[in-house]
C-alpha cells in the first residue's frame, strides 16, 4: 500500500512540476545572393570532444540539478554546459532549456531525465554507432548502480532502481527512505543521480577515446 501511494504521490507532484519589404524583380536575386553568402555555417557533427573529469561533471551535475531545476537539464548541463566553457563555440549554442521537458521522466515517470540529459549530450559529440554503444553501457549502469553515492548533504539510504524509469527510480527510493517529492533529501537524492549519471557517461566517453 505505501508503495502505491509513493507512485500516486509522484505522478501526482511531478504533474504540477515540473515586416515585410517589397522588392522588384532586378533587387530580388540581389537580396537572396546576399542573405545566402551571409548566412553562418552550420558546426560539423560530431562537436569536438576534449576530455573531462568525471568528478568535475558529477560535481557540476549535482549544482545544475538545482540550478536549473531539472535532472535533463542538470545532466545536459554537466556535459555540455563545462564544454561550452572550456571551447566556447558550437557548444554554447545549445541551451540547457531544452532539457526542461525531461524532469520527472519527461513528466510521466518514463525514462530518468539524467539518463535523456546525458544521452543529447553524448549524441552530440559522438558518431552515431559509438552514441549507441555509450548509451547501452549507461543504462544497463543505471539499473543496477545503488543511488545516491554522491551525498555531500544528506545521508540517504541507498537502491537500486532495476529500471531506467524515473517512476521506479524514485518510488523505490522514497519507500526506502520515507520521504516525500518535495522532501529535500528526495530532491539530493535526484541531483545525486544528475551527477552520477553525467559523470558515467564522461567516464564511458574517456575510456572509448582511449582518454
């Protein structure tokens, strides 16, 4: 029964979360000559990757997780945020905001924003088939790596999820530990799996470069 009304709370909770100017024939071809010699070119894909500390993205996971008010958004942010700081351009094009519709499992309890957060990220600088081989290690990870183990503010009890769902993740966790959505330990516990996850995909991204 508690385990029911843990889903139901967090269906519930996660629910409310989260002119113109006419031209003549002769200017016409003029203008489009222009505009296109004007127009930016687009970045190559995949963006250049320069390696990063996977303490120094769980680290920043976890801030952004709060930051932003989001796990998609935090996880997005750890990656990509810190390589728009280290090279700038094209990473600092994409906004974090974006990610904002990952929260909660995309707000159905579906697959963990920090999982989704990661992946745009690690799709963005990997060629497809290496994304694919990245995103098969994170997840089987996911399911059975014991959350959280980054606690810098609370001591939280530790489970394991078994699924790559937010609505499984997070009920499994606050029956264990009693807590509520809106509880602060709730809330570390998320910015925690921010964090972790981010930083495992940096560590499976190193170790695939030979970084």
């Amino acid at each position: 029964m508690a385990n029911l009304q843990t889903r139901r709370e967090f269906l519930k909770t996660s629910g409310k979360v989260l002119a113109g100017v006419a031209l003549t024939g002769a200017a016409l071809p003029l203008m489009n000559t222009r505009a296109e010699t004007a127009a930016p070119t687009a970045p190559a894909h995949p963006y250049e990757y320069v390696r990063l500390d996977p303490q120094a993205v769980l680290e920043r996971g976890y801030q952004s997780f709060y930051k932003y008010g989001g796990c998609g958004m935090g996880a997005f942010d750890a990656i990509i945020g810190q390589l728009a700081d280290v090279q700038g351009y094209p990473h600092n094009q994409i906004p974090v905001q974006m990610l904002s519709v990952a929260s909660a499992g995309f707000f159905a309890g579906t697959l963990c924003g920090s999982l989704a957060g990661a992946m745009m990220a690690i799709g963005l600088l990997c060629e497809p088939a290496e994304a694919k081989e990245i995103q098969a290690n994170l997840f089987a990870w996911y399911k059975e790596h014991p959350f959280p183990g980054y606690q810098p503010e609370f001591k939280n009890p530790t489970t394991v999820s078994g699924s790559i769902d937010c609505l499984d993740s997070c009920s499994k966790f606050m029956e264990a530990a009693q807590v509520r959505m809106g509880d602060d330990e709730r809330k570390a516990r998320c910015a925690a799996v921010t964090g972790e996850t981010a930083a495992k995909a940096i560590e499976l991204l190193n170790a695939a470069r030979g970084l």
